[in-house]
C-alpha cells in the first residue's frame, strides 16, 4: 500500500517538475520577444500573461505571425512541459476511475507513437523539403508504429492475467493460421483456451483479425528457441505450424525436437505441420520418427488434402458413391469407374493421389482417373516425376520384376489398381459422349467456376454425378447463376448441380486437422492389424497409413454395403442368407484367419469374433453380400495399402534379401521396402516365410467395417423412426 502511495506521489512531483519549468522557459521565449523599447516590468508582465496561455494548449495566431513562424526555442520546448504537465494533472484526476487505468494500461504506448508523430510534423515544417527527402516514408513507417505498438500493449497487458486450460499456438499470421484461430473460437470446447500466435513481421497486413479474435501475438522468428519458450511450448501445448514456406515449416519441427529432448514436458506437445510440396512428407517423417520423447507427436496436414476429405464425407459425394456402386454391383466383372479431375496442377496432382489411395473397389476392374489440363503434356510428366509408380511404363517394369504376376495368372495385378488419362481441357470440352461417374474441378484460380459452368452447360443431361468445383473461398458471383440453374433444370428432370469445396475455413478447422473420429478409426486398425508397436510409437508414415485405411473403410465400403444395408431392412431376417453368412464366416475364418504359430492366437481369433456371431443380421449381411464379394473387399483393402505404400516410395523386399525369418524384418524404413507390398496370392508364401498369417489382418478389418456399417444403419433407422412418431 505504501509502495503505491510513494508511486503516486513521485508522478505528481514529475507533473509539477514539468509545469515549473516550462512555465518558466514560456516566461522567458515571451520576453525575448517582447518590444525592446517597453519597460523590462512591462515586459515581464506581459510574458507571465502570455505564459498562462500555454495552459490552454495555444499559442495566440498574432504571436506566430510576429515571429514569421520562427518560435524561440524556449517557447517550443515549454509549451511540450506544459502540455504534458497538463495531461499528467487530467490523467491523475482521471486515475481514480477504474475502467480509465484499464485504457490507460492496453493502450498508452499509442499516446508515445501520437507525441512521435508530432515531432517529426514539427520537424517537417522547420526543415521543409531536406526533411521530406529524408522521410519520405514517415506516414507508412507510423502507421505500422501505431499497429505494432498496440499490439505490444495487448500483449503487455494481458500478461498479468491467469490463463486456464490448455494453450493453442499458431506459428504463422496468415489465411491458414487465421482461420484455425477462428475454428478455435466457434468449437465449444476451445472456444474460451489461450491462444498465442507467432509472426515474424510484425507490418503484416490483417494482424489486427487475430487481435479481435483474442490471440495473442508474439512478433519473432518461430525458429528462435527463446520465442517458442516464450510462447510456452515447454508447458505442453497444442502447436500449429501453417507459415507459407515449408521448408521453414520443416525447420520449426525440428527446433522444436531439439528443444524438448530430454526434457520432461508434461502435457504432451501435440505438433501439427502444414505441408504442400510432396517431398517435404518424407523429411517429416523422419523428423517424427525419433521415438526418444514419445510426449512430442508430430502429424504432418495438407490443406488441399483436408479439403478432399471434407468432400468424401460430404453427403452429395457419399449419394454420388452409392449409386455408381450399385450400378457396379448389377454390372458385369468389367464394368470400370470413372472420375474426372480438371486441373493438373498441384491441387489437381494431390486430389487425384488422394482418390487412387482411396478407390480401390470391390471389382477386379481398375478404376479410370481422366486427368485433364491445358498442359497436359508437361504436367503429367511432373506427376510422374514426383510419382515414378503412377506411369504405365514404370509400373509394368516394376510389377513384373516384383513379383506382382503370381503362377498361373494372365493378368499383372499390379496394372488393374488404376489407370490414368491424359486430355487436353479443349478436347474435353468438344467430346460427344461425357461418360464420367465423378468430376471434380481442380483449380485454384479464378476460371474455376466458369469452366464448371461450361462442363455443366454442355453435358447436364449426360452427368452421372454433381460436378465438384474446389474452391478456398465461397464465390458470390457464380451462387445465384447456379442455383437458377439447378431449378431450370430440375424442372427438365435434370437433378445434377455445381457444389463448391475446399473453403479455407473447411480444410483449416480443427474437425479436418485434429480429424478426432477418424483417427480414433485409424487407432482401432492398428489394433485389429496386430501391431505389435502401439499408436504411439509408430512413425507419422505408419500413422497415416492407418489413417487412409480409415478413409477407404467408410467410404467404399460403406457405399458397398449401402445398397444391400437398404434390401435387407425392407423385409424380416431372411434364414436362407442367414445360414449361408455363417458357412461364409466360418470358411473365412478358416481359410484367412489361419492362427499364426504365436501362443494363444486361435483364442484371440475366436475373441475377435464373437461380436459379429452374436449378430444374428450380420450373418444375413454376410449371406447376401456372398463370399465372392467379401473376398474382393478384403483383396481390395490390400490394393489399397500396397498402393499407399508404393505412392510414398516403398518398394518389394525379397524374401531372398532377409537374413533371418523373423517379423520385425519384415520391413526396413530406412531402406524403404516391405516383404508384403506383393499379390495377394503371394501373400500366402511371405506368411509362411515369416511364419505369420498376413493376410488376417485385412480379413478382420473388412469384417469389423461391415459390422460397424451394420450397427449403424440400424441405429440411424431407429432414430428415424422415433423422429417419425414425434
């Protein structure tokens, strides 16, 4: 208490210090001015009466005129003491009131900035245009002054606060940090959570958004260790790295690493790093690969990935899916799927990745990407540069030399995973026949939604599905042509639209990144895999394959299923399929969930599945699915991770490279290569090989999927039902 009383009384001596003087040096400026041939008395007096002036913030016209602009510097320099004597005794009177400190508090180095300001204006007018060339840029610099100090007061002021719960940093100010900021607020759990956002220039335009958000910003390089201590990382934090640049992006990862090795850090630091290059995955990989502190997970995230994602799970995409597998299920073996995606860029290269790691169907038939640019030519060669495996050339080599053509087959199996076709966008648009079962706009510009609206404009009647245009931000101007048309055309009986994806605000929010379902999903395979490393001591890679699995597991096969879910539930349980459901269980069970020699496995076996035998539909499921089709789903799934594996560079081991049958040689990331990236039929010689049963773990996740598309369907069918009664 006596502390603040000694503190009040020094800042009024201060106050009265400042008017002394400047009255004193007003007193004196005046009197040189004076007449010369007046008294010296008269002289004086007049000076103490213009003196008293200065207290009104003025200087009288009359007076400025006299001395042709030209102020003695006695006058200049007291009427700055006298003014702040002034604000000093009105602030002091003020200070009494407590919501005046708190202004004071959040924004007084503006008034040092305003004060600033002044000067140089004053400066300006003595020195006239040496000092305008020397300042040319005095407004601009400010300006900027004017922003970064209020951000320094925010801040500053906000240090004395107690922040509870878990604490958010953001290393980047731009779109994508903005926009995981404003995630951050609307989500109910994080909305009220410390944020902190890191940005090297602190002239940034836009900075004043995160201000209005509740951030807090830290101006300094991400890549100084005191500033990520400063912002808190070593308390445990949630950290997300979304700078434009990803090698920067890349080098804050590894600071990061280097500054909690070997410290305990407790929570947990949960490292999320944006990623748009392809060849940065591999490097954060390894970064993420060192086990030592198992508190620091790192997962690497891409926005235009995100942004597909959202698009799968979105219901005109799943009602697009549905249908073309129901056509798929009543057609013949060869009856192949169709997607086309326009745009070639890096956009269009990572949507059409994505989708080859996902659509892998029941069907033997590979499925047809149709790739369309106006470069095509140079693009696709840079596709096939970041992705050797996607050529038509490198894959025949490499299938036939790996071992993907097993004893007694015609047909390389590795060549029926996909194909892709090349078109020019001109080509595209003279075609007489538009057969595509999914088309996807990938272009992130501006002629986007003017090429889905001559896509649309020329073949509505031929569209099997919507046309899916990407888009980081809602285009108002293109909305009410759109929805015009939808209701033209559905009056014509055309029901297809242009539905945008990809809004920043999408792909950057914390449902897409953190991804908390899918990753419980994903946490679940690995298990039903029989991994033997828990989640969290697998690497980022194995993360992410899991992951993509995941992906595949609700999309196709939930559109598999849909259609059969649909004609099971009109009618009562049907013992026909019933019975045969349970000989396909059994015979399954037998043939691809053979127990490995591990002690206790055939009891783990029988664990694993006594919930899908207590499910008296799961057998009917089963029954009209048929074992034909249960095992292309199940082959399907082992497309699908030999693809992923071969999309990020791994390559088959020879069983004739290991030195010894043991499990854990199965693989050798650092090498990159994998005894079971093969056919499925050899499958059956690297299980007896490594003396374990490889092929039960697809076999058991397929099984799981369709037991848990069961328990759902039925679950949404009640909830229907009793919002139909109310």
């Amino acid at each position: 208490m006596s502390h603040h009383h000694n503190d009040h009384g020094s800042k009024n001596r201060l106050v009265i210090t400042l008017i002394i003087i400047g009255f004193v040096l007003g007193c004196w400026g005046y009197f040189i001015e004076c007449d010369p041939h007046q008294p010296w008395y008269s002289s004086l007096a007049n000076s103490v009466y213009e003196t008293f002036g200065l207290f009104e913030l003025e200087i009288p016209y009359g007076f400025i005129e006299k001395t042709h602009h030209h102020l003695p510097w006695q006058l200049e320099i007291a009427r700055w003491m006298i003014a702040f004597g002034v604000l000093g005794f009105v602030f002091g009177l003020l200070n009494v009131f407590h919501w005046f400190n708190l202004l004071c508090n959040r924004y007084r180095n503006i008034l040092v900035v305003a004060i600033l300001r002044a000067l140089f204006q004053k400066m300006n007018q003595v020195l006239g245009n040496i000092w305008h060339k020397v300042c040319t840029g005095e407004r601009f610099v400010f300006k900027q002054l004017v922003r970064l100090v209020n951000f320094t007061a925010i801040i500053q002021s906000s240090k004395s606060k107690n922040f509870n719960g878990e604490l958010y940093i953001i290393c980047g100010a731009g779109e994508r940090g903005f926009h995981i900021l404003s995630s951050i607020r609307e989500t109910e759990e994080t909305k009220n959570q410390t944020v902190i956002v890191i940005e090297k220039d602190a002239t940034k335009q836009g900075l004043e958004r995160f201000v209005k958000k509740g951030a807090l910003l830290i101006f300094g390089s991400a890549l100084d260790s005191k500033i990520l201590q400063k912002a808190g990382v070593l308390t445990g934090c949630t950290i997300f790295i979304v700078t434009n640049d990803d090698l920067v992006n890349l080098s804050i990862v590894g600071e990061l690493q280097k500054l909690v090795k070997g410290k305990p850090v407790t929570p947990e630091i949960k490292c999320y790093v944006n990623h748009q290059q392809n060849g940065f995955y591999d490097r954060l990989n390894q970064l993420s690969s060192d086990r030592t502190n198992l508190k620091f997970k790192v997962k690497a995230f891409n926005t235009y990935d995100n942004a597909v994602n959202k698009l799968m799970e979105s219901h005109s995409f799943t009602k697009d899916l549905e249908a073309v597998m129901r056509t798929q299920l009543t057609s013949g073996p060869h009856k192949s799927l169709r997607v086309l995606v326009v745009g070639a860029d890096l956009l269009g290269q990572t949507i059409l990745v994505k989708l080859i790691q996902v659509l892998h169907l029941a069907k033997s038939s590979p499925v047809t990407f149709t790739l369309a640019d106006h470069d095509i030519e140079r693009k696709i060669q840079q596709l096939y540069n970041a992705f050797p495996i996607l050529s038509e050339t490198y894959c025949q080599k490499y299938s036939e030399h790996y071992a993907f053509r097993s004893e007694g087959q015609n047909e390389n199996e590795l060549l029926n995973y996909w194909k892709i076709a090349p078109l020019k966008i001109d080509t595209l648009l003279s075609e007489v026949e538009f057969n595509y079962d999914l088309v996807i706009v990938a272009i992130d510009g501006e002629n986007q939604m003017l090429l889905a609206n001559q896509l649309y404009s020329a073949f509505v009647a031929q569209l099997k599905s919507d046309i899916f245009v990407f888009s980081s931000e809602k285009i108002g101007l293109y909305e009410a042509i759109i929805d015009t048309k939808a209701q033209d055309h559905n009056s014509l009986t055309h029901e297809r639209s242009i539905r945008q994806f990809g809004f920043l605000h999408d792909s950057c929010s914390l449902e897409m990144i953190l991804n908390s379902d899918n990753e419980e999903y994903a946490k679940s395979n690995n298990k039903i895999h029989d991994a033997k490393k828990p989640w969290d001591e697998l690497s980022m890679f194995e993360q992410d394959s899991n992951r993509y699995q995941g992906l595949f597991l609700k999309l196709i096969v939930g559109a598999e299923i849909k259609p059969l879910l649909d004609e099971m539930f009109k009618k009562d349980v049907n013992q026909e399929h019933s019975q045969d459901g349970k000989s396909i269980l059994d015979d399954i069970c037998e043939e691809h969930c053979r127990p490995s020699q591990a002690k206790g496995a055939e009891k783990q076996i029988e664990e694993d599945f006594k919930e899908f035998k207590e499910h008296e539909r799961f057998y009917e499921l089963l029954g009209r699915l048929g074992k034909e089709n249960l095992i292309n789903l199940i082959k399907s799934s082992h497309r699908r991770w030999n693809t992923f594996q071969l999309l990020h560079g791994f390559k088959t081991q020879q069983l004739d490279d290991v030195n010894k049958t043991s499990y854990d040689k199965r693989k050798d990331e650092l090498l990159k290569t994998h005894s079971c990236i093969t056919s499925w039929e050899r499958k059956v010689q690297v299980s007896e090989y490594y003396k374990n049963n490889f092929k039960s773990g697809d076999t058991k996740m397929i099984l799981n999927a369709l037991y848990n598309e069961l328990t759902l369907y039925i679950e949404l069918k009640k909830k229907r039902n009793i919002d139909h009664v109310s």
